[in-house]
C-alpha cells in the first residue's frame, strides 16, 4: 500500500501505456516557466517575438475557487499575462473530481488556447474509475511541473484532540463519531485522509465536497472534525488559529511551520504528498 500511495501522490510526470513520456511539445516555450518563474528573466523578449499567443488563453482548473489547485491556477495565469500580453482566463470546472474540468479540457480545441491544471486527482482517477469519458494518460498531453508538496492534517478548534496521539485514541474511543472532509471521492485529500485511517487503524467517517473550499468552510464552521488540506489552501488559516493543525504529511518538518511534528512521528511509515503541473489537449501542435 505504502508504495502504491508513492506512486499516485508523488509522481510528478505521466507516460503512455508503452513507459515513454507523451511528446513535450514546443508550447514549453512559454509554459516550462511554470517550473521555474525566477530562472527565466528573459522570457517577455522571447514571447516578444513569437506569434504565440494571439488571443486569451483558458487555463481551466477542475475544482472550485478557494482550494489549492484554484490558488495555483490564479498565480500561473497572473504571471504568464504579465510576460505574454495576452489574457489568462481562470475557468473553474469543478465536479467528479476533476473528471469534469479534466474532459472538457480532452474535449477542446487542440490549438494551445486551452490548459488544465493536473495533479494527483487526476492520477489517482486514471486507476480509481473503471469507465470514463477519456483516457487521462493518452488524451491529455504534460508541457510542465509546477510544484510538490504536503497535506496537513487539521482540526476545527472544537476538537479536544491537541495531539495526533491524542487524536487517535479519541477516535478509537468514538469510532464513527468524527467526520473527515475531502475534496472529493478520490482527491488526494481524500487519499491522503484514507491512508491515515487504515495505518492509524480509527473509523472515521468520510464527507466528499465539490473542492478544498467548500471542504475548509465546512471544516471551519464545525460541520465536520478533520480535514486534510495541502498547506497552500489551510496555512492562514492555521496561522490565524481558526484550525489547529496536528500534522504534516511529509517526511520531515516544513519550514514554514517548524513546530507542527509529521504524521510520521507518530503513525511510523506514512506520507503523503501532491503534485501539480499543467497539460493540453493531446494533438496540440508545438
């Protein structure tokens, strides 16, 4: 199990059914940015004088606004508009969990003028659903990374719990007493969350939601108990002690939130992490 969850959460890059890598098409030229905006000054010369692009582009982002994918799309688009000249139109397809968004995309133009956000949903889809409307891997084309990260797993202020050992033996205590919010049926959250439970070994009960930000407004007004957002969507929050965060997912502590232990510290062996990227219609010419 624990090397399946490495292979769905943290792989960065997405082949075909022969092993290769899907052709990484010339539109890099403005998108490879994404994986490293600093290291590239020189990029509104090149776009400059390229006839790419001519018009808006849609950069389409499978969940709704308030989540960490919609934060991500919001940031690529400001920063590719500013150094391109052209509009980057965030279009929030949520629903299905990413299938929707993710099919509307495959069903586009391949002419450069539509993007997605991809990342572990849409991995974890390509195994999680036995019939779909298209093949991720071979529709969907990757240009770049973009980032990596950690969940981290939180709690409304409500619950006693101040400790991940803590909270587990409440839950063990009050088995099914405790909701657990995804952002959908097969996110990573939602993924990330079941891994907890099964190694933890405690009955919580899952709430699916439309996206990370109707999971963080429930989560945040009480409805449910525990969630495990990545740490762009949830660190505010955190900060401002509106959620308690009682872990984080990776292997070693982030900087940004020294004093918060890993999952691991406790529950020996887990992790969990996401990944996000963007991708094309396959087809789309370089």
């Amino acid at each position: 199990m624990k090397n399946r969850k490495r292979e769905i959460c943290t792989s960065g890059s997405v082949r075909d059914e022969d092993g290769q890598p899907p052709h990484l098409l010339g539109r890099r030229r403005f998108l490879h940015l994404a994986a490293g905006l600093a290291a590239l000054p020189a990029l509104p010369r090149l776009a400059e004088a390229q006839a790419y692009p001519t018009r808006p582009i849609k950069l389409v982002a499978p969940f709704p606004p308030g989540g960490s994918i919609d934060l991500t799309a919001r940031l690529i688009g400001q920063w590719l508009t500013e150094r391109l000249g052209q509009q980057f139109v965030i279009d929030n397809r949520p629903g299905g969990g990413t299938n929707i968004g993710t099919e509307a995309v495959v069903r586009a133009s391949p002419d450069g003028y539509t993007l997605l956000i991809v990342g572990t949903s849409q991995a974890i889809n390509a195994t999680l659903y036995d019939k779909l409307n298209f093949h991720f891997i071979r529709d969907i084309a990757p240009v770049a990374g973009v980032l990596r990260g950690p969940y981290v797993m939180v709690v409304n202020p409500s619950v006693l719990a101040k400790s991940v050992p803590e909270f587990i033996a409440y839950a063990k205590a009050n088995p099914r007493k405790l909701n657990m919010a995804s952002a959908g049926t097969g996110t990573g959250s939602h993924i990330a969350g079941e891994l907890f439970k099964m190694m933890a070994g405690v009955n919580l009960v899952h709430v699916p939601y439309r996206g990370a930000g109707p999971a963080l407004t429930d989560l945040l007004g009480g409805q449910v108990q525990v969630y495990f957002p990545s740490t762009p969507a949830s660190i505010e929050h955190i900060r401002a002690g509106r959620l308690r965060a009682l872990a984080v997912t990776a292997e070693t502590r982030l900087d940004v939130l020294p004093d918060i232990p890993t999952v691991a510290e406790f529950v020996s062996g887990y992790e969990a992490s996401f990944w996000f990227g963007v991708g094309v219609p396959k087809d789309t010419p370089g």
